[in-house]
C-alpha cells in the first residue's frame, strides 16, 4: 500500500495531519496539555533519534536520506512533529482500548504505566506498517545500513519505538494527572435547578 501521491509529497500529507492532530488535542485536553504534549514528544523522539541516527543504538543503524526535508543534526525536523502526530493517536486508541474513555489517566500508577505501554504497543504496530513503507522505493526517506529480517529492517527498530513511545507516555501522563483535561468536549457545568 503507497499512499496518495499529492503535491508535497510526504512533506504535505504529514504536515495535514500534525494539523488535524493539534486541533483535534487541543479540543480534547485543552491548550495546556497540548501544547505539554507535544513539546515532550517532540524534544523525546528528536533525542531518540539523534543517539539512534548517530550511533545505531536505539533502532539500528540507519540515516536519513534528503527526501524529509532539511533536518536538525542528523533528523529531518519533519520527524518530531511526525512522532506528536502518531503518538497523539495511539494516546487516543490507548485509552479507548483500556479505559473506553477518549482522554485521561486516571487511577493507579500502575494503571499510568499500563496506558503507556498500550500506546506504546500501539504506536509500534504503527511502525509496522510504515517503516517497510517509507524505507523503500519511491519514498526512501531513510536508509538500513544492514537490513534487517522484516523487509529489511531490523528488529531493534520495533524495540526502540516500544522504548521511546513508553517513555513519551509516562513523561505525559504523569504530567496529565497533575493538570486536569479541561477542554470544549467536556460537557458544560448544569445549572442548578430552580
């Protein structure tokens, strides 16, 4: 499966959905949380990858070919945002699957480090299906310096998303407990009756 070829590229169809995933948070949890949200991924998943791209140790060895876009070190500055777009989502389907809720992290702290793993399960299965994807012709935004036993990618890969992902939910969580959601789907305070 290739997705729609439209103008931009990769470029265009990521920066519409980064669109749509700030809108859509900022409606569901407020600004606030957001904006926490996406800072924290982005700064997480641009650490990640600059070890990982500079020394091979989070997802293997790879690099980043010219077809992202201009980049911060050895990252295009398109995968930050891309990280905010999936991790937001799998938030999303994290919390459907568990708490049949669309936003929050209530409970324990076990219960935090459980959502957080579900969305890192989430944002993992993700990758399946894109990695093999966008490493390959025509897109080839990075490059496997070894390959790999899933279409030429390695498995550490999937154990570095599972390791960062979590990482992102537990930072976000953790804050999100502290700062309530407090956005315009929540339903409106009644008014007592007369």
């Amino acid at each position: 499966m290739v997705p729609p070829v439209i103008p931009g590229g990769l470029t265009t169809i990521t920066l519409i959905l980064v669109l749509f995933s700030l809108w859509h948070a900022s409606y569901a949890l407020g600004a606030r949380l957001t904006a926490a949200l996406f800072v924290i991924t982005a700064v997480t998943s641009w650490v990640f990858e600059e070890v990982g791209v500079g020394t091979g140790l989070v997802y293997g060895a790879y690099r980043y070919t010219g077809a992202l876009g201009p980049g911060l070190g050895g990252v295009p500055l398109l995968i930050p945002i891309a990280w905010f777009m999936m991790i937001y989502a799998s938030y999303l389907v994290a919390n459907l699957i568990v708490d049949r809720r669309v936003v929050g992290s209530p409970g324990s702290r076990a219960h935090l480090l459980g959502l957080a793993f579900v969305g890192a399960l989430v944002m993992t299965a993700w990758d399946l299906l894109a990695d093999p994807i966008l490493s390959a012709p025509p897109y080839r935004a990075w490059v496997w310096e070894h390959g790999g036993l899933f279409f030429g990618i390695p498995l550490q890969n999937f154990v570095g998303w599972l390791a960062t992902a979590f990482i992102v939910f537990v930072l976000y969580r953790s804050l999100e407990r502290h700062w309530p959601v407090r956005s315009a789907a929540e339903p409106a305070a009644s008014a007592p009756a007369a």
